[in-house]
C-alpha cells in the first residue's frame, strides 16, 4: 500500500524569554512562528466511506493541531518554570495567558513538545512523520520521526 504525506501550515503569535541567556533573547520578546505538520499514512480505500482515498481530511489535521499545540501556545508567553516568582505572579495576578515549562523555551525545546503533544494524539493508522518551527523568516527547527534512535 502506497504511503502519503500531508502537510498543514500553521500560523501563530508567542513570546518568551530564555532565562541566562547571554545575549537580547534573555529579555521577553515575541514573534511570528509557522509551524509545519507532516503526517504519514496509506488513503482510506472504502467506496462507501465519505474520506474514501484521504490519508487524513485536513480539516481534522488542523483541529487536532488546533486542539493539542495552538489552544495553549497561541498569544501566550513562555517562561521556564524556575522564572523570577514576583514577576510570574504579577503576570498571573493581571491574567495574562503564562505557560511555564520545565525547560528553557527555545525553538528547538519548543518543537520537542510539539512532538510530544501530536505523538500523543495521533490517529491510530497515522504517523508523525516531520516537524518545522519556524522562529522568524529565516530561522527555523526541524524535528524527523526517522531521527528518532
């Protein structure tokens, strides 16, 4: 049975702080991320079935993605957990949408967590197969279930 490659782009606003970092990213900032999703699977083959020939309908791709990785990190700010207390709480106190993490919220820990999240959740005749965080324009991490030991 052949095997097919979806790809969903996805678009969202985050910011973060790198906690000791020894250059401007120490200090809270945002961007612009694009995330790319890559599923693997053989297409549906029932004629009587309405996805008949679909590996994944890409409305389902985009409200798992939605539901797992952008609800949590879309318009949030990520900050180590270990982050200076006052200021957390402060930010707590004025409601504003924290995610504290147990690591440091680089692009490439952040794609990490993605992988967790989606592999977690993948339809059962699905496989995760790539990931792409980008950071800006330029910058980018990519994650490859065939890198995985």
């Amino acid at each position: 049975m052949s095997k097919i490659r979806l790809t969903r782009l996805f678009t969202f606003e985050m910011a973060h702080a790198l906690q000791d970092y020894d250059g401007p990213c120490r200090h809270i900032h945002g961007h612009s991320y694009k995330l790319e999703v890559t599923v693997i699977g053989a297409p549906l083959v029932d004629e009587t079935h309405p996805k008949n020939g679909m590996v994944l309908d890409f409305g389902d791709l985009k409200t798992l993605v939605q539901e797992t990785v952008l609800h949590d990190l879309d318009h949030a700010l990520l900050l180590r957990s270990d982050s200076d207390a006052a200021l957390v709480r402060v930010l707590q106190q004025q409601r504003h949408k924290l995610l504290l993490t147990p690591y440091q919220p680089s692009c490439e820990n952040m794609l990490i967590d993605i992988k967790t999240r989606l592999s977690k959740k993948m339809p059962e005749n699905l496989m995760l197969h790539s990931l792409k965080l980008w950071e800006t324009q330029n910058s980018f991490a990519e994650w490859y279930a065939s890198d995985e030991v």
